[in-house]
C-alpha cells in the first residue's frame, strides 16, 4: 500500500503531466499544485492511489524501480480492463463531489458521467491514454511494476 508520501508524489506527477498534455493556460486545472482546489487535489490523490487497485486486478504490483519487471506491458486486454476501472473510479469520485450528468461540462455537471460503453471515443482514450501512461508515471516517481505469482504472462 503506497504511503501518503507516495500518493501524495504521484498525484503531483499526475497534476504535471495533465498540464503537459493540457496547456498551462485552459480552464480552473491549469494551476500549480499548490494553487489547485481541494476538490482537484482530492481527485489526483484519489487516481494516484487506485493505481495499486488496478494493477493488483491484473496479477500485478508496484515495486521499487530495481526489483521491476524490465520489460513490463499490458496487454491489450488489460488496457482495456485498466481504462474501464479507472473511468468508474472517476465517475464514483465526481458522483461524491456532488456532480451530475450534463450535456455539458460545468463545475457540477459532466457530460462522460456515462457507463463505459456510452462513452465517446475521444473520452475513452483519455483513459487509455492514461493506463499506458501507468508505467512512465511510476518510473518517473522511482518505481516499477512486476507481474505477481501466478499471473498470466505478458502477451
């Protein structure tokens, strides 16, 4: 289990890189860390501690970055079961903050507050995009990933 410390450094890498891929200058997000809201804060610290959940779902763990799996890849399956996981942990921590379904975006509606399979392609790959991002992320914060016992092989 991640100590707070850690959550607390991924979250920070996770913040990062959405103002890598975002710009700097777009919407309330666009902020330094310290300078983000609670609720922000709360839901990057929430993504990056649903990272050990994940991965414990496909027969994996984190470790430090020496005791890793050095050729390490999802498989395409599970991208997929990742990329579901975590739009359902998004969707659970927006429900709690209050939000609803909305055509449009706002600070309490959202429109991708839809199960998987009513999502748009672009919404889906955000969250793909994210899973593959899961072992960068982790080696930029000094660990890695490792299949556990008896889990199926990388294919």
């Amino acid at each position: 289990m991640f100590s707070d410390e850690v959550v607390l450094r991924i979250a920070r890498r996770l913040h990062e890189r959405y103002l890598e891929l975002n710009g700097k200058t777009v919407g309330p997000s666009a902020v330094a860390w310290d300078a983000l809201s609670d609720e922000t804060r709360d839901s990057n610290l929430s993504h990056a501690a649903h990272i050990e959940t994940k991965l414990h779902a496909i027969g994996a763990e984190v470790v430090p970055r020496d005791a890793a799996d050095e050729q390490f890849a999802f498989t395409g399956a599970e991208v997929e079961q990742l990329a579901i996981m975590e739009h359902e942990r998004w969707m659970a921590n927006r429900l709690e903050h209050g939000y609803e379904r909305g055509a449009n975006r706002t600070d309490s509606t959202h429109p991708d507050l839809v199960a998987w399979e009513r999502l748009s392609a672009e919404a889906r790959k955000k969250d793909i995009d994210f899973v593959v991002y899961i072992p960068k992320l982790l080696a930029d914060c000094g660990f890695g990933i490792r299949r556990t016992e008896g889990a199926p092989p990388a294919r």
